[in-house]
C-alpha cells in the first residue's frame, strides 16, 4: 500500500507594516543619499527581502518617490500648523524656523531630506527633479498665503511682495538645512533664523 504523503504548506508571507517599511526606507535614504542607499541596505533596514520590496514597492526609485511623498505629507502638516496657528507673522515664522530645526537636528546633523538626498539625485532624474521641485514651490505658496495675510494685516508695508518675500524666507530654511547637515549648532542655526525673521518683520 502506497501511503500518500499531504503536499506541504507554503509558508506564510512575511507580514510587515507598509508605514513602519516605508519610514525605514526614508532614514536609510536620509542617511547615505539615494545613489549610497543600497538594495541590500533597504532590504535590511526594512526587514523585507528584494521580492518583497519590489513587490511592495517598486522598484529603488519608486521606493525613493514614496519616501519623498511620504517626507512632504509630514512637512505640509508641520507648515500649516506654525503658520496656520493664531498669532502675528513674527510668531508665526519663529514657530516655522523652528519646527524645521527640529526636523533637520532631530537624532543629529541630518538636514532636510528633500534637499539633502532629493537634490543631488535631481540632476540626473527628471521625475524626481518634479517632485522636489513641486515640495519647493508648495511650500513658498504656503509663506506666500501667510505673508499677503500680514501684509493686509498691516503687518507689512503695503508695497511688500509677498511672493518674494516667500522665495527669501524660504531660502533661508534651505540653507538651515544645509548647515545642520553640516554640523553646525543650534545657536548659530537659530540666530540666522532671528535675523531673517528680523528682515521681513522689522527689528
């Protein structure tokens, strides 16, 4: 008699959280910049294998463009909230400078994502080009809003143009985040901060 042997049970797939996945993938981009950020590196700092990656993902790219959006989802809520918050447009852009101080300092000199591992790759690929460039132009249609705001507040002269005043401050948060990526103190980060805000504001 020929004993029939039960076919054998695949295994489970690897359960995993996509959001928990997804954050590991943006520090481990974060940290080494998309080119240095290895397959092998992504695979372990997710926990998933390739197949599982690709599967979940795409391919490094599109993983690169999901962190990204990722990034710029928690940005937009952090803008809003330091400028949406009652209070003059001094108050509100010390609360923006220093939010992004959090961000760019936060576990050490890290910077900001977009412009420390989004920039470099830009020049090479137009899609994430786009989607640095649009986190860019959201975020100075944001100041733009809040600084016409103050400026119809009396807040501002009445000749000020809110849109370049926009382009300003917002260039200053992007150089914060190249001197925090290059270890430079708080203090010195916060004293630029001051004086910008003193720029637009008056002393």
């Amino acid at each position: 008699m020929v004993q029939k042997t039960e076919p054998k049970k695949r295994g489970r797939p690897r359960a995993y959280d996509p959001e928990a996945a997804l954050a590991k993938a943006t520090e481990t981009f974060w940290e080494s910049g998309y080119a240095a950020a290895s397959l092998d590196a992504l695979s372990a700092a997710t926990g998933m294998n390739r197949p599982s990656l690709y599967g979940a993902f795409g391919d490094k790219q599109a993983l690169f463009q999901a962190a990204m959006q990722r990034y710029q989802a928690q940005a937009r809520a952090t803008m809003r909230t330091a400028l949406g918050a009652p209070g003059t447009l001094r108050e509100s852009l010390t609360r923006f400078y220093a939010a992004g101080l959090e961000v760019y300092l936060d576990g050490g000199p890290r910077g900001c994502f977009l412009i420390g591992s989004g920039l470099s790759q830009a020049a090479v690929d137009p899609a994430i080009r786009d989607t640095v460039a649009a986190g860019v132009h959201e975020l100075d249609a944001g100041l733009t809003r809040r600084l016409t705001m103050a400026r119809d507040a009396g807040e501002l002269p009445a000749s000020a143009d809110p849109a370049t005043l926009a382009r300003v401050v917002s260039g200053m948060l992007n150089a914060l985040a190249v001197r925090a990526r290059l270890g430079e103190s708080r203090a010195e980060l916060e004293a630029m901060a001051a004086t910008t805000i003193d720029l637009v504001c008056g002393a």
